[in-house]
C-alpha cells in the first residue's frame, strides 16, 4: 500500500511538472507582436492581447498545442480587446485556444470572420474559440457572401460566444465537409447565444449550416448543444443540417423565424430542443424533415403558429429520383416522445408536394415521394383552443405509422386517426413558457425498434422506471430555465442593453436640420415647427430617428436638391419614421433612398400623414438594400413620375428589398409610371417573403406612362394581400397580377374604369437550382 | 494467490455447466418432425436433419438462441442432407445457425432460397449459415426474379459455402438495407466460394448486391471477405456495393468477367484483394469506382485486360447534381499501395465520359463531373511488354493527384505525368499469378492524410518498419496460397468434378436417334452412319453432346415434323454441337428452337459445315432463353422463310438472347424475311453485350420479305463486326444500321445490288433508369 501511495505522488508531481513545461505567458499590443508571440509560441504559452480597439487586424493563428497545453490566445481582460475594421480571425494546427475578443464595427476581408483553417493545407483540428463575440461585422453589400464562423478540420469548437445580427449573404456559421480531412469532424457548437439575425429577403441567411448538398454524403457528427436561438429571423432555415450523423441538443429556439431543417444529409438526432413561439407570428416553425434515419425525441414545442413548411413538426414529400440538391423521400425517420401545447397542427406530412405544378415544373422538381417507414409515437398534443385537424395531410400519409400519442384536444372533433388519442388531462406551468401534462398520461408507451435508446427525457430523467409518453417522464422536476440567459454567450456580454428614455429636438430652421440629425442618438425625435423648409442637399439618415411637426401643425419639406438626389437618403442603421410632414420636390428628384452601394445592413422606413408631391421617385431602393419594413399608412402621393419602386433584384436568386410593404389608406393621383414595383424573382419554394399589403387605398389617373401595364407590380413576391382598395381612371389593362399558386389574395376592391386583377395560377419562374 | 485459482476453476465448473444447460439435440426425418422441432427449440439445442433427400422443403427456422448457445439445425452428414424441388429456408429470431445443407435441383418458390427474415416483423439478426451448398436452383423462367441469399436485419453470416449456376434474373446475395432494423448491419459474407455465374445477358446478375440506390444513404458495414470468385461472368458488376462503409478485403477476383464497383453509398475500403486475369479476356475487370470516400489499397492486379468501365482501376465521370439512382461524382478517393502486373491502361479516369451524347440523352444522364480530391499514390506497375498508356483520360483527370507512383514499362515511353515515375526492377513469382518486385523499390512513399492507417500490406506484414510502395512491403514472404480451394467453401464440396472422357455411340436408324440421346451422358458423341433420316417428332436434347456424322458421310435428316415444331428442341442444359449434317425441313418448321417456357437455364448450339434448308425458321430462340455461345461455321442455309431469330427480347430492360452469336464462312440463299435478327433494347450504358460477329460470309438473294428493309438486325447490340462478306442482290434497302458510338464495326465487305451498312452514332434507346 505504502509503495503504491509513493508511486502516486510521484506522478503527480511528475504530471505538474509537465504541466508547467512551456508555460510562458506574453503580452502583446501591436499586431506585429501578435504576429511575432504566435510564430514564436509552444504548447502550453499564453498570448494576452492587450486592451483596446484594434483595426484591421488579420490574425494567423498557426500553431502546435497539445490535449493538455494548448496555445492560447486571449483578451487581457474578457471582452476588452475589441477588433474592427477589416479584421479575421483563421486557425491552422491544432490544440489552439482564442478566448474573449469582441468582433464589431467592421468586417472581413476574407470569405469568414473566424475560420479554422489557414488554407487547404494548414487546418485546424482540436481548436477552440470561446468567450467571444460577433456582431454586426457584416460586408458592404449584402451580396458580399461570407460567413462569421467556418469550421473546417475535426474537433473544433465554438463555445459561449454571443453572434448577432449578420443581414450580408451567407449563413452565419457554416461546417465544411469537403475533403476527407474535414470529415468525422465531431465540432462543437455549444453554449452560444446567436441573438437576432434579421430576415435577408432572400435565401442563403441560415444561422447554422453544415455542410451542403454535395457533401451530403459524409459523416459529419457535428454537435450543436445547449445554445439559445432568439430571433434568428435569417431565412426559413435557422440550422440547416446537410450531412450525416448531426446531433442537435437541448438548444433553445425562441421567437425565431425559421426551422430547425435536415435539408440533405441523413441519422441525425433532434433531441430535447425548445421550440418557442409567441402564439401569432406564423413564421416561427419547428422542426422541417426531410431524408432518411433522422430521430426526433424529447422535444418541446410551445405556441407555434407556423404553417406547412414552418409547421412544429413538418414531414416532407421527396422527389422521385431526387437529383443530389434538391428533395429526397423521408424514411425511417422517428419522432418520439415530443410534447407540443398550444401549437397549430403540428402535425404535417407531405410538405411541400407540388403535384398540381406538373405543367410548369420539369419532372425533377415535383415532389410526389410520400414519407415511408416513418413512425410518430408517444407524442402528446395540448391545445388550449381545440384544433380542427392537429395533423394535415398535403399528401396521404400512407406511409407514417402513429402509435401511442394523445391529444387534449378540449373535445373538439379532430379527424380520426388511430393512434392519436383523444384524452383528458391538466397541465401545469413549470416556468414561463414551459407547460406540462399535471398527471402522467394513461397510455401505454409504444415500443419501437431502438426506442429503448431514448433512455432519457428532455431534461435528463430516466425514462427505465417511470416510462411516459412525452417530452417529459416525471410531473415534477427543477425548472429548466431555459430562458436564463447567463448560460449562453459570453460570460463578460449582455446582449440587452438598456433602452434609453428619447430626447426630443425641437427644429425651427432648415440649416439647423441635419445637424440635429447629426447629433441625435438613436430612437431620438425630431420635432419641425410649422412651415416651409428649404432643403437644398440630401438629409441623412443612419440611426433610429422619428421626423414630425410639432403639435400636428403644417410643415412642408421644399427639395430643390440636385437630380436623382433624395430628400431623404436612407443609409445603413437609418430607420426614419416620418410623420405629419409634407415633401415636395421639382419632379427630378427623390423623396426616399437607399445608398447606391455598400448598404451593409438594413434601414427602415415609416411614413403617416404625409403628402408627397412633384417627384421622380417617391422612394427608390437600390439593388441589395433591405428594409424589414417599409409603411406608408395616412399619406397622399401625388403628381410624381414614379411611386414605390423595389425591383432592382434582378438576379432572380430569390431575393427582394423589404419583407414588408404595406401601404394602407393612402391616396396615389397622377403617378405615372411605376406605381409600385416589388419584384422577386426565381423559383424557390422554400423562401416564403416578401408581404405586399396594399389596403384601403385609391388609385386615380395612375400608370399613364406605365409600360407592361400593370399598376400594381408584384412579380414573385409570395405573400400579396391588394383589398378595399378603389381604382378609378387608371389607363393600364391590369391593375395586378397575382401568383394563384402562392398566398396571393384580393377582394373588395373597386375598379372604375382602371384594368382589373388576374391571379395565374402558376407564373413561370426561373429556377434556382 | 491459491484463492484466485479456487475462484477461477470454480468460474470454469459453472461456465461448463451454462453450457450444457438446455443442450439437447433432435434427430429429424420429415419436415413435419423437423417443424415441430424447431418450434420445440430452445437456447442450446442442436436439430439434426437426417441425410437424404428432401424435398420441396420450406423451412421457417424461428428461434431464440443466445451467443453461447445457439439454436442450430444441421445436416447429419454435411453434404448428404440434399434439398431439392421447391424449396427455401428462411431464419429469423436471433443466434440460429444451419449447418451443412445442400440446395439443388429446384427453386425457391419465394423471392429468395435463403432469407435472413421470415417476415417484416420476424427479422434474423446474429444468424449464421455455414457449410452450405446453394448450386442451379433457378427459377423456370430467367425473368423471374430472386435471389439465393438475401440478407435483413444484423450480425449476419453466410460463410464457407458454395454457390454457383444462378442464371435467372436478380443478384445471387442481395443485402437490404430497407429500415432501420437492417442498417449499422455488420453482416459477414466470408470463406465462400462463389463458382461459375454464367453471363445473364442483360442486367441484374450480379454476385454481391449491398443495398441499392433508394437504401445508399444508410451506413451498412458489411463485411465480405476471404471469399473465392470464380468465373462469376453474370454481368458487368462482380460485386455491387450500393451502401457505405461496406468492406472488402481479401477477395480472391478469378478470372470473372467484370468489376468489384462502388455504385452507390460512400466510404467503402477495398483492401487487399487479388484480381487475376488470364491476359486476354477483356471482359475480366478490376474495381469501378463511384461516388466519395472509398480507399482501394493493398490490392494485386494480375493479367487485366479490361478496358474502359471493365479497367483495372475505372474511375467514373459523375452527372452533375445526379439523379438519386445514377452516378455521382468521384470525391475524396484514396487508390494506394496496389500493384498492377501485366495490366492493360490499369488506371483509367472520367471513365463514362458521354459529352459527346447530349444530342441523344436528357441532361441528367451525361457525365461530366470528373472526379475531385482523389489521391493515386504509392502504386505500382510493372509490364512485360511496354504500355503506351498506363493512364487514360477519358476525360481530364484535373482533380486526381497522382503521387510517388512507379512504372516499370520496359523502357516504352508513355504520356508524361508527375506522379508516375518510369523506373527499372525486376519482378518475381511468388506463386501461381503472383508476382512482387524482387527488391525494394527506391522511391520514398508519400504520406497522404490517414496514409498511416493502411498500417499493413496485402499479406498482412506490417508497413511501420519497411515501408515501400505496392502492395507488398517485403520481398520475402510466406506463399499466400490464394488458389488453395481448401479455403473457400464447405469442407465436405469439391467443385471440381473429374472429367469424364466422352463415349462415342454409332447410330444407323432414325427410330433410334433420340432413345440414344436419352441414354447419353453429358458430353458424349453420337456419330450417325451414312444416309437420309426421317425424323418425324423433335429432337429433345438436354445435356452436352455432339452429333455428327461418322467420317465425314453424307447425313441428311429429313424433318416431317408439325407446323413450328423444331427439329431439335434445344432445352436447358442442353449444349448441341453438329457437325457434318444436313437438315431439311417442308417449309413449315423450325430447325433449331429453344423451349418457349421454363428455360430456367442456358443452352448452347454449334453448328459446323452442315446444309440447312426448307425450314420457317432456321432458329428460333424465345423470350427468356439464353445461350453463351451460338456459332454457326462452314454452313449453308438456303431456300429458308427466315434465318436466325433471337429477337424477342423486346422488354428494353437490356436483355438479349445470346452472349455471341458467331457466323463465319457460311452461306445464306433465298432467306426470306429475317435472315439474322438479334436484339438489345434498353440505355443502359454499362451493359456491354452482345456481340455479332458475321465474317466471310455470302449471302445471296435474301431479305426479299424484310419488311424493315434491313438484312442484318442487330438493334442496341454492342460488339457487332460484319466483315469480310460478300452481299449479292439482296433487295433490302440497308444489309446493316451500326450502332457508331458503340464498339460496331465492318469492313472489307463486297456489296452487289445489295444496299449498304449505314452507321448512325446515337440510335435513340429507350432509357433504363
């Protein structure tokens, strides 16, 4: 006993030692210190980088740590060292270490912001960046495709990192799989907050993508864990998982637009997630399926109001034959043991079957290949407000097998199903936003093949000695606290910054105008006094600001800028919200627009209870500029060339300019050419954007000059609502034509003399894939 | 110390009691005695089925035995336990083993002879089948599929048995991988020796089928290993894996016409198996690669002559995006450490390459993506004679690195690559087919990523120590015996049977003709005596035999049979050489016919300088028959309604009637309508038959009838040559239509008021796929 208690120490201090072998701590304040510690450093050294901005900092991290002394990067103090300009981050070698930097106020110059690897040759492997923080660094144009986090190699990780607001194309994170090196890759992504990424307009905008069609084939193993999802708003993709083998774990998805989507690739696990919705905005899905093998356990689902392809739990039709980047059939999918209270028909299966678009589609693009061997079982439904059809068949369900689940469905009729269960049963809440069944479930837990490894429910409890059916086995438990948000991110962040009670600025001269503006803060109110202001250059907008007349009194804007220049330019950050102010121009000119170029992230616009008068456009946005909103409610426009024009995106990639377009109780007279024009083009059945709302409104004498002879313009834009609307002596043959096929609608309008408006059914469209 | 031995004898007396605890062996007699007893049988019992024969025998062998005790049915004495008529075995439950059994003279009146599943509920798994014999059990007709061995469920094995003369349609092993109870399957197909698969002529022929395109996405990891191929010719694809991570390793490929292929699914390792040639067969193969990730290394080529899709090594063009059930691109290949002795162009790229068909095929059959991220590296090539090229680009190998290879090519120069150095050594034999280079090769082995993975050589020697470039890393090695049929198949089987010498029988009267064909055995002769035959009814003949005339007499046989009967029925099995006979029919029947039904296997037919005249149809083969070889030399056919018909194979699946069909130094006069007539229909661009070969031959006034103006049919055939011939006033409009983008050809032909051979490059086909 003695001789093995000696051995012991022996190798202790033997292992502390080695421990402290190569430990060397260096700080650094130039990026040529930097440069000359890494090319310097040895397993087990520290680099400190001192505190303070550093611009335009491209770090090569090359280097040869080891499992127990890696090399490490870190800030002096967490949080501290803040990098901007035109500033990367790449990783080559392995057991490398980056900790606490903060990445704002610029953007890359290369295809990432933080990339494991140097160049095809030097990846890294066993790397870790944690404690970090991204936001914002997006590129000059929203076509500029990059990505803020690409992996590449095999166990790297990103870990308690904060990542918000990328609006450039690109996903967020992308895992690489190309090259066997990058393959059986085992990355972590864990414990971060992705905070909100705001919609794109168009696709390519997913939080996290791994891999992509053609490496769909490959095992990735790729774990995302434990991390929260709010308002990730991207696209209809949050985690668009195409490889094989992912796991996607007890993260959580709150009030994110979008799903957690097995686009290609097959056997991954979706297992004990939080899906969260506010139980009214439609574009908050769950879980899309599509491919073969995935299982769906322990998960949770709460006031999802998604539809179809956004439903919570939204099973695919397949391609026949499925050409290697489009649909393939679902099969042998499980989806087990999920709990969804307060979610509309989150049961739906066939999604996405186009068979009644066979005369415009080629054979490849129709799905019709129904999911097959796919079983749904032990799931419990809980509606609060009975549901007519808790599960909906786009195309039969022939080929899923129900077993074991139940459903309070209040007693309301639902269409029969033989293994889902009408039952009675109470619910509790465990925390906001977290409801469980008050008793366990009189059903008898359905018994697949493999089930038995769904050892555990979604907050760990064995389900051997307490078998339930649902996301959770006991009725009783500590609260998950999901919504904690100390777990996720950077331990140094706080994502929500305090909101600042607005000032308001009085303005009573017009040269005093944009120097106000200058120096308001954003979400500051600039308040005319009544009369005529002059303004002979552009006024710019690039922070959150609110522009009216005091007290409602009469304020007119006279713009005798130079042609084609706005009144209003509307930069990057610039949300005007316009009220009770008239603009009126000398026809050459425009009201409203976006920069040209370099609109690296979105602006905003409102106006209400404006008169526009003698433009040549009211509001011009250019090519890659986008608005989440743009509104004009209350206003008259009115003896302008050109009305509302966003149809520049012509690539016809599926982008557009703004989600929303919404013009309500407004007056358009003599607008000659483009009334409005909202144009997305491509065919991608996925993208569900942009919303066209055009309401209680009155055309008259519009579209004279308009050449396709269509007042209202909106070509590919998937959501169009034109109703209660009078159209009176318009000389054009359609005041709009609408696409059947998508949400497109009409209804109580009034034509005088004005055209009339035809829905196709199926517009041709270019295709994307 | 004394109480760890107490302990451990103890540990032996309890575990040699679980042993023989529900030991308990049955003799049975009758398939009932053999029903009861398996519904009897517990963990542990042995039942003994008696020798004899048993026929048409269904066995539902359902059990649940345990690892250390397992059910087990066996033969009383390998071998003598025979199965015949309509029969087939089926296993499910877990840890079954049969033993010993002989399947043969029948057919399975299910979808397959043996079957790990006997329904999708009642699946197999750690089931084994050993020591069997499966041998001609085909289905009556070749387009009723089946298989002799399909596989379900997991942990698997079929070992030490042999299995040949599978001629109906449908792969003789097929692995399913249809739902998640028969994925991750481990199955184990080693020790066999798979005998003579005669070509099918058409698709579906295959030894080894792992998966299949709709399953190829599903990890399967089955083994096969250790196993003997011999003569398996059924059809282009040896072994077809169609699933990933599939292993071959140690696969003796003897002299069988065509390919180990990876033809769908990911990730497969080919490692350390021997392809023999015999120098001159250009249908004998190597290995086709498809798709991403496999690693061939440590593999022996010996004397390949296949070219193209056939290779030593094919490395396929993909289709861009490619449908699900075709061919996607060649990614991230590893070819490493083989050896290539005496191959033609061993290492081929882009192979399938079909730019040149876009006129003909949809986009989504032309292969152009060429294979990406593949490595060739460390191999090694020696030729006796120097080869022009040892690389062939069908198309552009820009995304294969070839690194650190050798070539002794005598010298010849070749087309220059970086990675394949010309360098000089000797070889020597080994054993029978093996030859090594007789020194280590001075060229420094590159060392790819996971290159230290293939950590020993073909013979198992390990790489750390020696390392050198091919397959083996020692010159100095224990014979590996690879043709020792000792190792393959059962103990108690020879496949081998002694040649029996032929027997000679003199015939001198017509009524005695077909008594002494019955009474012959396999391979005998029956020599006629001088003069005219009356033969009234058909000539049945079922086995191997010539007939001939003795000593070159004058033999006619004088046909007064009924309308379409033949005057020999040539039935399975039965293999007809004449020689020196003429035949003379009364216009209204056939000389030659197969059996209309039930041609459940091949036949053959050689006919040399005899006279055939006044017949309907000289030959005719039906639907379903096929024939290896049917050659006519030295022969006149004159005053015929139609000469050789082998058309009806009019599915388009890709069947046809014969391998080759041989016309050489004969004579056609006065051959009414269809003089040859031989069909292929169906794209299906790894087919590569028949072949028509027609040389110094006159035809003279033939086709008068024809109704599609074409003297010589050979619609969709592959290999055709007509040359050397002599055409006189026969009124057709065309003597051939060649099929140019094909292996078609003809020359030195003589045409007298006789139209022309026209060759057209891209004969529309019907699609396959």
């Amino acid at each position: 006993m003695r001789r093995k208690v000696t051995l012991l120490y022996f190798l202790f201090v033997l292992s502390a030692c080695t421990d402290k072998t190569n430990q060397n701590t260096k700080m650094v304040n130039t990026p040529e210190e930097l440069e000359t510690a890494i090319k310097k450093a040895q397993a087990g050294d520290n680099i400190v980088m001192a505190n303070g901005i550093w611009k335009d900092l491209q770090i090569k991290f090359i280097g040869e740590g080891t499992e127990d002394n890696p090399i490490v990067i870190k800030a002096e103090t967490p949080g501290k060292v803040i990098i901007e300009g035109v500033s990367d981050l790449k990783l080559g070698g392995k057991y490398l270490v980056v900790k606490g930097l903060h990445f704002r106020n610029g953007y890359s110059p290369s295809d990432a912001v933080l990339e494991f690897r140097i160049d095809e040759k030097t990846i890294g492997n066993h790397c870790t960046v944690t404690n970090c923080v991204i936001e914002d660094f997006n590129k000059m144009q929203r076509d500029d495709t990059d990505l803020w986090v690409q992996f590449w190699g095999r166990h790297n990780t990103l870990s308690n990192s904060y990542i918000a607001g990328k609006t450039n194309r690109g996903p967020t994170i992308r895992v690489d799989l190309e090259g066997n090196e990058s393959i059986n890759n085992h990355h972590q992504i864990i414990k971060n907050h992705f905070g909100p990424r705001p919609p794109k307009g168009g696709a390519s905008a997913e939080t996290i993508q791994i891999g992509n069609s053609y490496t769909s084939m490959s095992p990735s193993y790729t774990k995302v864990a434990n991390n929260l999802f709010e308002a990730c708003n991207g696209e209809v993709e949050i985690i668009s998982s195409k490889a094989n083998f992912n796991e996607f774990r007890n993260n959580v998805f709150y009030k994110s637009e979008g799903s957690l989507v097995t686009r290609h690739g097959n056997y991954c696990t979706i297992d004990g997630n939080y899906f969260i919705g506010d139980g009214k905005n439609e574009n908050i899905g769950g879980i899309r399926i599509i491919n073969t093998g995935h299982w769906v356990t322990n998960n949770y689902f709460y006031n999802i109001k998604g539809k179809n392809f956004r439903s919570a739990l939204a099973v695919m039709n397949g391609i026949p034959k499925s050409p290697l980047n489009r649909y393939n059939q679902v099969t042998d999918v499980v989806v087990a043991y999920n709990t969804y209270i307060n979610c509309d028909s989150p049961f739906q299966f066939g999604v996405g079957q186009n068979l009644n678009q066979q005369d415009v589609l080629p054979p490849s693009e129709i799905r019709s290949a129904r999911p097959i061997r796919t079983i749904i079982a032990n799931n419990v439904i809980y509606n609060e407000k009975g549901d007519a059809s808790p599960i909906v068949e786009h195309d039969k369900a022939d080929g899923v097998s129900f077993k074991s689940n139940a459903i309070n469905n209040q007693g309301l009729d639902f269409k029969a199903n033989d293994g889902l269960e009408a039952i009675n049963f109470d619910i509790k809440e465990i925390e906001e936003y977290i409801y469980i069944p008050s008793s366990k479930l009189d059903i008898e837990p359905y018994q697949g093949f493999e089930f038995e490894n769904i050892s555990t429910d979604l907050v760990g409890n064995p389900r051997a000695h307490n078998n339930s059916i649902g996301a959770f086995t006991y009725t009783d438990f500590k609260d998950p606290n999901i919504m904690d948000r100390s777990q996720y991110g950077p331990s140094w962040y706080m994502a929500e910054t305090a909101v600042q009670e607005p000032k308001t600025e009085i303005v009573e001269k017009a040269e005093n105008l944009q120097t106000k503006i200058d120096e308001a803060e954003n979400g500051d109110i600039i308040s005319l006094e009544a009369g005529n202001y002059d303004i002979p250059h552009s006024l710019i907008i690039n922070k959150k600001l609110t522009i009216q007349s005091s007290d409602k009194s009469k304020v007119i804007l006279n713009y005798s800028g130079v042609e084609n220049s706005p009144l209003f330019q509307l930069q990057p950050k610039g949300f005007l919200n316009l009220k009770n102010i008239d603009l009126k121009g000398s026809n050459s000119q425009f009201a409203f627009a976006s920069l040209k170029k370099n609109m690296y992230t979105h602006f905003g616009l409102t106006v209400s209870n404006c008169d526009i008068s003698n433009f040549k456009y009211v509001l011009k946005v250019y090519k890659e500029s986008f608005a989440e909103r743009i509104t004009f409610v209350n206003t008259s426009i009115s003896n302008c060339e050109n009305g509302l024009e966003l149809s520049e995106e012509t690539n016809d990639k599926g982008d557009y300019n703004t989600e929303y377009l919404t013009i309500d109780h407004c007056r358009f007279h003599n607008v000659k050419s483009n009334v409005i024009d909202y144009y997305r083009g491509g065919y991608d059945e996925s993208t569900i954007g942009g919303n066209l709302l055009v309401t209680n409104s009155t055309f008259t004498n519009c579209g004279s000059e308009k050449r396709n002879g269509i007042l209202i313009n909106s070509h590919g834009i998937v959501n169009v609502d034109i109703s209660k609307n009078t159209f009176n002596n318009n000389p054009v043959k359609l005041v709009a034509l609408l696409w059947g096929a998508k949400n497109n609608t009409h209804g109580n309008n009034e034509f005088n003399n004005s055209g009339e408006i035809r829905v196709e059914e199926n517009l041709e469209m270019k295709l994307m894939y």
